[in-house]
C-alpha cells in the first residue's frame, strides 16, 4: 500500500469514527430526553389515576350527607360500573365497523 493510501484510508477511518461518536453521543442525548419526558408522562397518568379516585370519594361524600354511606358508595360504584360498560359497548362497536371484511378468495386459498 503506498503511503498516500494509506494516509487517506487513516483519515476517513478517523473522520468516521469522530461523527461515530458525535452520532451516539447525540443519540444518547436525545434518549436521556425522551427517558425524562416519559417518565414525567407516567408520573402524570398515576396522580390522574389518584386524582380520579379522589374525585369519586369526593362525590361518595357529598352523597353520604344525603343518603347513607354504604348506599353513596353504591351508587358512585354502579356509575362507574355503567360507564365502564357503555365505553365496552362503544368500543366493540366502533372496532366492529372499522375491522376490514374478509376477502372470501384470499380465505379459501389459504385453508
């Protein structure tokens, strides 16, 4: 290999590895951010979740003033309970017409 070659393969070699690291060192960098930014997003969705439960033993409370407490906590219970059961609903539903048919052909050759 004469020198000059070997002079040029050097400096490619080492201007590659340079942005290498600059490349991962960004990337890096970037990760750590992304890290944060869902960590702090499941942070959130927790004290959302407290926050919801907090919220339901709040109206449980109010109710209590008018009925018993067993019965207030019943009634925010079954309410949860409903809306739970019409999000299921609404759900299926809308899965059920966004599903693609099954192309009859493509089914028989495949059996």
């Amino acid at each position: 290999m004469s020198t000059a070659t070997k002079l040029v393969t050097d400096k490619v070699n080492s201007i590659i590895g340079r942005e290498l690291g600059r490349a991962a060192a960004e990337l890096k960098r970037k990760l750590r951010a992304v890290g944060v930014g869902i960590a702090m997003l499941v942070v959130a969705a927790l004290l959302g979740v407290f926050g919801l439960g907090l919220g339901l033993a709040t109206i449980a409370a109010a109710l209590a003033t008018v009925f018993s407490t067993w019965l207030a906590l019943l009634i925010v219970t079954g309410g949860v309970f409903a809306l739970a059961g019409v999000l299921v609903l609404l759900g299926i539903r809308r899965i059920s017409k966004k599903t693609p048919p099954v192309d009859e052909q493509a089914s028989s050759s495949r059996s």
